[in-house]
C-alpha cells in the first residue's frame, strides 16, 4: 500500500508532466490510472486543486467514463466483447461459459483476485469475433478456452 | 527477403506476433537477412495473418498463417501450400476501387519516404498553392459527406468554421469508433496514419485553424501507438509544425463520445454529455471556438479529392452520395473485412456475393446496417442501393458503413433488447426520453418476450418518443435497430414462440 506522501508526489509529478494541455484532465486520469492501477480516491482533493476544480466534478469524471477504475482490478483483466458482430458469433454463449467456469458475473473479480471480467464495446475486431482483450492483449475467433490461459 | 507482415489490430489478434517472431528465428538460422515490413491489412481478414513476399512478379500473399507455415515461405513463396498468388490479382482486391485506402496494406504506415512514393501529400502541396475558399470549393464540389453518419456536406462544414471569427479554430479528427461492425477508422489509423495527418493539415489550411486533436477510442491501443509515431515523424520532418499541430488523446470507454457535441466536453475534460445545438460546434465547439469535427474517413479521403481533384471523386458514386465508402462486413460472415467501393452496390450484392454469406453456412436472418443503431434488414431489402438516402428510405440508415450478418439462428427479439440495453449503459444521462426510455424499453421488452402481447403497442409508443424527443443519435436511432426487429421478425415477438416451446 503507498503512503500518502508518496501517492501525493506521484500524483503531483502525473500532473506537473501534463501542464499547458488544453483540457488536461483525461490525460491525467489516464496517468495515474496508469501509475495506480486505479484512480485513488485520496488524489481527487490533489487533482481538483490543481485544476481548479470542485472535488464533485473530478469525482463525476471519473465515474462518467467505463475505463476508469476506484479501486484495484485483479491481476488479469478479461474483456470480452459483447457486441452484435460477436454476438452474430456466439459471443453471448462464450460470455456464459466464461462466467460459469470464473464463478463471476460482469464486472466482479474472482475471490482469488487472479481475474476480473468486464464487458467491452467494441475492439474492432468484428470480421473475426468472438473477440476479447486479456491484459491489453487481442484475441480473435475467442473461445471459452481462454479460461484455461488466464488460469495458467 | 522482404516479407510484409500486418500490424494491424486484426492479424495481432489472430496471431501476428508468433509470426513475426519465428520468422526472424528461421531466418536467423538459415543465416538469411529479411527485411520484414509491418504493414496495414488489405482487409481480407479470413486471410489473416497474411504474409507477402515481394518477387520479381510482384507480391504474393501466403495466409491465413500459422507458426508451422512459416519454414516453407523461405523456399519458393509461389509454391507455399497456402500461396494464393499475388495479392492484387484476388477477387477482393481486383474488385475495389481503393481511394481513400489505396496505400492501406501496401506502404509501411510509419515511412514517409514510402508515403510519398505512393502519391502522399500531394494534396496538401496543392492546398498550399491555393486559398482557403478554393480548398473549401473543392472539398464542397467532390460532394463528400460526412463518413461518421451524418453524411452532413464536408465542404460546408469547413466553410462555416472558414467563414466563422475567431482567434482559434481547431480541426477535431473523432477516431472514437465505437459501432459494432466498424473498423475502416482502425484500420486507416494503423495502415496509413500520414493520410489522416495530411488531410487534417488541409483541413487546418481550409478553415484557419493551427490545432488538431484525434480523439481515439482506447480500445484501440495500436492505432494510438501509430498514429502518436506517425505525428512524431510528421513534425521532424516538417509536415506539422507550428503553423498546424496535432495531438492525440484518448478516450475512456464511453460509447457517446462518439457523438461530436459529447466528445467535445470529453476533449475538455469533462463528462461526455452531450450538448443541444445550436450552437453549432462550427461556431461555438472545442473551448467555445469555431471547430471542425470530421470521420476519420471524411478527413482522410481529403488528400485524394486534392490531389486528383473534386470532378474525379464526384465521378465516383450514386444519386447524392458521392465518391466512395470502405464497407466493413463483419458478424457471422464467410469472407469479412474492409472492401471499398463507390456507392450504389445493392445490400444483396454486398452480403452475397462479396462477403459468400455466412460464415456458419446457414442461411442470413438479418443484416444490422449503421451499427448499434441501425436497422435490422431482411433479405426482402436487399435490392437496397448503397446511399445514405436509399437506407433513409428502408427505415434505417448506413451509419460508418459497418455490415453486421446474422444466421437463421438469430432472435431478433433478444437484439431488440439488446439495442435497448445498450442505450441504457451508454446514455450520457442528458435527456429524458433516452436515460429513461432506453431503461423502460428493456423491461417493456421482457413483457413482450413473457406473452404479454398488450405491451408491443407500448413499445413502438415509446420508440417514436425517443425518435422525436432525445438529444442526440443515441437515443434517438436506438429505434432503428428495435423497431426494424418488431416490423421485419414479428414472430420473434409472438407469445406463440413460447407457447410451441
């Protein structure tokens, strides 16, 4: 766990390296989700400070936007399209077995913390679906079997 | 030996890096040098990964690859068990008419030297020998319209931020892709990220402005990794500079920013929210100046229509909708991918011919034109031209051009509830008729799929109040997609269904 001496030096140095952007606080969002792994709530005070922000509108920034986490994800991150390209191929059923085989629903991390599963929009993958995402990684024409790779 | 290998999105998914890696392996071990470049895919994605050899005759393509088939590419390419000879000459290519993605597959995306080879920025050379109303005229005379959807005159765009005072104006590239069965903006993104800059260069010379942004989707992690190399070559060498800059940001997973006003408070930093017009962001967009917002596609078939000029792009096309459209075919499709052509080709024709159906074999249910929020077309649609009016005139529109195919085994009721779904995890929360329609519309839904046939008048009640009454195209063509299902597959929506189970 960071003290918070040293979340709030990271944190400043985060936003001291995205000075001078125009509408600067996706971008740094982006950097300390980056650094963290999450948005720590305790930077929210630091960032709206700095941008001269309500602590309110930083906060409903944050939770405005899917990609933004408040706390840690497991140490994999499974996301699977559920889009209609995939779902013309089966994506729905291949979404159940992961579920089933993970013991989780969307959005939940299995008790271990070895996996979190979260539906995406769209990868842009949609001539060779079912299509996912483990650990930033792309996969085309996925099956259940992918369980067994997050499982290894 | 020079090999091409694809970057893009779709042949790393299927495998590309493992490729990559053992080809160097067997080359290192046969003690032969190869120049292995990463191109961009030609789109063929049943084909992928699909590596070319480049002969004295030309390249020919050996695919879909797979770690094992990698030893045979260093004897005769022509005679590799999965040769299928030069690529140009397949079906697929020899069928297109490649404008905008003529260098997409061919060139390496991050050479300029390669860029300008194959008739790279000889648009904005031109544009800079021009004013800015003759570079507006031109754009306005090729009759573009706008490829994100909208099919809103480009031209027109561009003359209202021209026209407009201010002491800055931004050219807004929205590369936030979010419709299933779209990846022309990827695909560009990655296979011919200069074309996309020189077109936003113009677009700066046209309209006065001296910043770009591209908002890019993060779920697209190599488009933004080549589009940032390609803006950092772009400067060194001198095609951006201070005179017109660009700047990547990315986005966070929210569908609507994919509508301009709403990626507009994203690009400042606030919730994606959608804003009523007027204002028109040409007059009041990004910081409250005058700003363009255009397709990917819209900005990068701009080097085209300046360099040959607006009469050859105009020639291209049918009716009103001029030049032409990269269709995407995805879903459950036996030939899918990124096929270009000039509008006017029949939905029948597409499905067909082009794409061979579905991938499954059994017989198209559905075809799901636009998008998330595009309409559902039976077979009984598919004498439908290709144009923005003749899909208006189904009930549906064309969206990004992505195609989604579904089988007979598609419920159409289940993707009416799903359009529905979707619109309410998306909906920015702005207006009424969407944040709470869209909630309403999927437990509406439910009653239908429980045999309470009193509920579908309630349904289509509500659709025409989303249609009329939301803000913006999320809640408002959500409709499509839900009403095209009930109109076309009513007995998907009969309690009979249940009662024969």
């Amino acid at each position: 766990m960071l003290d918070s001496a040293d979340l709030s030096d990271r944190v400043a140095q985060i936003l001291a390296d995205h000075a001078g952007l125009e509408g600067p606080l996706l971008p740094i969002l982006h950097g300390i989700q980056a650094a963290f792994g999450h948005v720590p709530q305790a930077a929210i005070p630091q960032i709206a400070k700095a941008l001269n922000l309500s602590k309110a509108e930083v906060h409903g920034v944050i939770t405005f936007y899917h990609d933004f986490r408040e706390a840690p994800a497991g140490r994999h991150v499974l996301k699977l399209c559920r889009a209609e390209a995939c779902q013309a191929m089966g994506a729905d059923r291949m979404a159940a077995e992961v579920k089933a085989a993970l013991g989780i629903d969307w959005h939940e991390t299995t008790p271990d913390g070895r996996v979190t599963l979260e539906p995406v929009f769209c990868l842009g993958l949609c001539a060779c679906g079912p299509a996912a995402m483990l650990d930033g990684r792309l996969i085309g024409r996925c099956d259940a079997g992918i369980v067994a790779e997050v499982m290894a | 030996m020079k090999l091409y290998l694809p970057l893009d999105s779709v042949a790393v998914a299927l495998g590309a890096e493992a490729i990559a890696a053992a080809i160097l392996t067997e080359a290192a071990r046969r003690g032969i040098r190869v120049d292995l470049v990463r191109n961009g895919s030609r789109g063929m994605v049943w084909l992928e990964p699909l590596v070319e050899v480049e002969t004295d005759a030309g390249r020919i393509g050996v695919g879909p690859m797979t770690v094992a088939d990698v030893p045979a590419l260093f004897g005769s390419a022509a005679r590799h068990p999965k040769a299928l000879g030069l690529v140009e000459d397949l079906p697929w290519m020899k069928g297109q008419t490649r404008l905008t993605f003529a260098r997409v597959g061919v060139i390496d995306p991050l050479s300029l030297a390669d860029y300008r080879a194959h008739g790279g920025l000889q648009g904005l050379t031109r544009a800079r020998s021009m004013t800015r109303a003759e570079i507006v005229a031109e754009v306005t005379d090729s009759g573009l319209r706008g490829r994100g959807g909208a099919g809103f005159p480009t031209g027109i765009k561009w003359k209202t931020v021209s026209d407009a005072p201010g002491d800055r104006k931004y050219i807004v590239c929205n590369a936030d892709e979010g419709d299933s069965a779209t990846f022309a903006d990827r695909m560009l993104m990655e296979g011919d990220p200069f074309c996309l800059i020189e077109g936003m260069a113009i677009a700066g010379l046209a309209c006065g402005a001296a910043k770009g942004f591209v908002y890019i989707r993060s779920e697209y992690p190599i488009a933004i990794r080549v589009m940032e190399s390609a803006i950092r070559i772009a400067r060194t060498a001198g095609v951006l500079d201070a005179g017109f800059d660009i700047e990547v940001r990315v986005g966070a997973g929210a569908y609507v920013c994919g509508e301009e006003t709403s990626l507009l408070n994203s690009l400042e930093g606030r919730r994606g929210v959608v804003r009523a017009k007027p204002p028109l962001p040409a007059l009041e967009g990004f910081m409250g100046k005058p700003t363009v917002v255009n397709n990917v596609i819209s900005l990068a078939s701009v080097p085209v229509i300046l360099a040959k000029g607006a009469a050859f792009y105009k020639d291209f096309g049918h009716g009103r909708s001029r030049g032409t459209v990269p269709l995407q075919i995805a879903g459950n499709v036996r030939y899918g991918g990124l096929y270009e052509t000039a509008f006017g080709l029949t939905l029948g024709q597409i499905v067909d011919d082009i794409a061979g159906g579905t991938a499954s074999g059994r017989p198209v249910k559905a075809v799901q034109v636009g998008g998330p929020l595009g309409a559902y077309h039976p077979r009984a649609d598919f004498d439908t031209p290709f144009g923005y009016e003749d899909f208006a005139g189904q009930g549906g529109l064309i969206g990004h051009a992505g195609l989604t195919v579904f089988d007979d085994s598609a419920d159409m009721l289940a993707q009416a509830r799903f359009a529905m779904e979707f619109c309410a995890i998306e909906s920015c929360g702005k207006c009424t008729p969407c944040r709470i329609g869209a909630v309403r519309g999927v437990e509406t839904i439910d009653r239908i799929a429980k045999g309470d046939a009193a509920a579908i008048p309630l349904l289509t009640d509500l659709c025409s109040t989303m249609k009329s009454g939301s803000l913006c195209a999320l809640g408002g063509f959500t409709p499509y997609p839900v009403l095209s299902a009930l109109t076309h597959f009513p007995e998907d929506f009969t309690p009979v269904r249940e009662a024969a189970e």
